[in-house]
C-alpha cells in the first residue's frame, strides 16, 4: 500500500520513474541526456542485462521503448522468415 501510494504521490508531482535496462553500465552522461528526453523531473533505475547484447530498453509506468539490439536482431529474423 505505502509503495503504491509513493507512486501516486510522485505521479501527482509529475515525476517520472524510469527503468533503463542495458547490457552494460552507462555513464553518467548517457543518463542524463535520457533522463532529459523524459523530463527534467525523472528518477534514473538502472538495470543491467548482458542478455540485450546492446543498446538500451527503457520502462516508463506501463509503456516499455525497446531500442536494444537483441529486439533488432529479432525483428529482422521474423521478417526473412
């Protein structure tokens, strides 16, 4: 309950909460210019999954931006089958 509360909370503050998968650590740089794509009032959780190979999936509330190479890769197996 205090979880989803927090959640609210920081909804109604129009702070956005962020989970940004990579296959590897991304520097503070990097952070900060997707942190600016989304506004200035986001908080950054990092995830690291060597299983994306590459680039980045980024989680905001319920919509997930996949941009990693292992969805790529993945797309472009579908289309030449």
């Amino acid at each position: 309950i205090i979880e989803e509360f927090e959640k609210h909370t920081k909804k109604q503050a129009g702070i956005k909460e962020l989970e940004v998968e990579s296959a590897r650590e991304l520097d503070k740089t990097t952070l900060n210019k997707i942190k600016k794509m989304f506004g200035e009032k986001s908080e950054v959780k990092t995830i690291i999954n060597p299983d994306l190979i590459g680039g980045i999936r980024v989680k905001v509330d319920d919509v997930i931006y996949d941009a990693s190479l292992k969805k790529q890769l993945s797309r472009l197996k579908t289309s030449l089958i």
